[in-house]
C-alpha cells in the first residue's frame, strides 16, 4: 500500500469514529446533564456539554489499540515490553488514562488547580519512569549536542506540564484547542515520517490523533454543540508533549508549532504575578480574548491563529536548527506587535465608545 494512502486511511478513521463517538457522548451527557453552564468569566450564553474529551481519548486510543492488535510492529517504540505491551506506548496509555479521570472528575465535580497540577506532574513522572526521556537538544548556536544527562528527569516533566496548560488555556473559544492540536499534530505526523528522523510509530500515533481532532471538530467549531472539558484539553496537550519527546526530540518544531500559545500562556502568567494574581486564576487577557474584544467573531480568531499555526509549523518543516532559532524570534516579534496591537485597537474603541 502506498504510504500517503496509509496514513490518509488512519486519518480518515480517526476522524469518523471521532465524530461518532463525540455525537454519542453528547446525547449522554444532555441525559444526565453534564453540561457546562455560562458565567462572568466565560463567553458561551447557553449551557453547552462538556464531555467531548472523553470521545477524544476513546476515539483516539480504540483506533491505536486496534492497530497495535493487528500489527505490533506498527507500534514500537523500544523493544522492552511490560505486560507484553510497548514500554513506552503503555506509559502514554497510563499517563493518558490518569488524566482521563482527572479531567472528567474536573468537568463534573470540579477540580482545584493545584490538585490538577499534581495531576499533571504525576502523569509526567509516569512518562519518565516507562523511559520516554529526552538525552540531547541540538545545540542552536551550531557545535556538539548539549547533553542533558539526569536533567531529563525534571525536564520531561516540567515539558509535560507546560504544553498540557498551554493547550487547556487555549480551550477558551470554540475549536480553537482541538484545531490547533490538529495542525500540531499533522507537522508533528510530517517531522516524524522525515528522513533524518524516521520516526513511523510517531507518525501513525499523530495522525491518528490529527483525524480524531477533525471528526470532533465537526461539533465543536462555532457554534460549538460540545466541548472539550479538561478531559480533553489535557489530553490533547500531552499527547503534544509525547509525540515531541517520544523516540529522540521534535522539541523545536511542536515549540514553533504552539509557539503563539506558548508565549501568550508566559505573557499572561508575567501579567498575572505583576498584578499580584495567582499565576492560574482565570481572566479574560489570552490573546484569543483579545481578538474578542477588538470585535473577531470566534470564527474569525480561530481561523487567525490556524494560520499562524500552521505557518510556523511549515516553516518548522522545511528549516533545520538555525532556521528554527530564526523563525523563533520572527514568532516573538510577532507576538510583541500583535498584543501591542490588540491593545491600541481596544484602547482606541474604548476612547470612541466613551466619547460617543
């Protein structure tokens, strides 16, 4: 079979039984009302189900298991097995199926941060100790390799932790988390399938979830009939932070990639600590708030930062070590003259609307 028709056939699955199980999951979510209701802090006006990240995960890891049944050497990431099953693989399912809970008991319950971020810690740690670990970075100013050694048991973590919260702060405007997680998927899917990384386990594991952000994108773009929920925001940003690490480092690409929620997530915690805030009480002042308050319909900021996404994802593709560094610093720029940007814009409305 030729490649580029395998992996369209596993995009193409993960999209249908995604979007099947995200229907099936808001019909039993509206039947016991687990629904996610409007609030000062939040820009829906009518109570939405909150569930679809559990069809995310079942969508994703029925059609990974499926595979792995089929044909384990589709899905091998190191030779050491546990419980017959891939060593690493087996630590993503674990780490994947802990956050599962915490997300749902956040959704329904509800979850004080810090006891999530424990929750994000724990799963990093479960990724280290199923070996998933990062042994070098490439060395941005050219020479050896810089070695990390021991530092990989606090960096993978700390990795984890910060993309889980850069993607669940993203789920704050209709599809923008899972589309974004969509694209980030697919450059990582692309990276993974190039010759000087040659990562085929990566590359099926990505564009599986790739097809399974589309199918439930069908039901979560504006206007949005489900959402994600912790359960699958959290999901989805590990999943991002595996498939960077997992078989050797894609680090600069899945940074360049999320690069714009990266840094508005750091802007946003400065502001935050500036002001005297914990650094995770909500607020309206991510960057997707404030395309909203210049007055971008949702639709309009999330097709905005698609391109943008996409964009860097390309260039990420197609540049190796230096021309990342290069095009990091064109993203940071970027960010700096958007939210300059964004705020003039506001501030000049705010001048007219009070002068009128």
């Amino acid at each position: 079979m030729n490649q580029w028709i395998y992996y369209l056939i596993l995009f193409s699955f993960g999209a249908v039984v995604s979007a099947f199980l995200t229907w099936k999951i808001k019909k039993v979510s509206l039947v016991f009302g687990w629904l996610d209701k409007p609030s000062q802090r939040k820009i829906h006006t009518k109570p939405v189900v909150r569930l679809g990240g559990v069809a995310v995960w079942l969508a994703f890891w029925l059609i990974v298991g499926t595979i792995y049944f089929l044909d384990r050497s589709s899905i091998t990431f190191v030779a050491e097995k546990y419980l017959g099953i891939d060593k690493n693989l087996l630590g993503v399912f674990l780490g994947s199926l802990l956050l599962l809970g915490a997300g749902i008991w956040d959704d329904i319950k509800g979850l004080k941060p810090g006891t999530k971020l424990i929750f994000h810690f724990l799963a990093g740690i479960i990724i280290v100790a199923f070996g998933i670990k990062i042994h070098w970075f490439a060395n941005p100013l050219g020479g050896l390799n810089i070695e990390l050694g021991n530092w990989t048991y606090l960096f993978v973590p700390l990795w984890i932790v910060l993309i889980i919260n850069v993607v669940n702060w993203l789920d704050g405007i209709d599809g923008l988390a899972v589309g974004i997680s969509g694209i980030a998927s697919v450059i990582l899917g692309f990276l993974s399938l190039a010759p000087f990384v040659n990562q085929f386990s990566t590359a099926n594991l990505a564009f599986i979830l790739a097809g399974v952000c589309v199918g439930f994108l069908v039901l979560n773009f504006n206007p949005a009939k489900i959402f994600l929920g912790d359960s699958g925001s959290m999901f989805l940003g590990f999943m991002l932070a595996i498939f960077a690490i997992i078989s050797g480092g894609k680090l600069a690409t899945a940074a360049l990639v999320l690069g714009l929620p990266i840094l508005d997530a750091f802007w946003v915690i400065s502001r935050r600590l500036m002001s005297k805030k914990a650094p995770w009480q909500a607020d309206k002042l991510h960057l997707h708030h404030r395309f909203l308050a210049i007055g971008f319909s949702q639709r309009q900021t999330v097709l905005v930062m698609y391109a943008i996404a996409a964009i860097f994802g390309m260039i990420a593709l197609s540049t190796r070590t230096g021309g990342k560094v290069q095009a990091a610093l064109w993203l940071v720029a970027l960010m700096v003259a958007l939210g300059a940007g964004l705020v003039l814009v506001k501030s000049q409305k705010s001048k007219v609307k009070s002068f009128n």
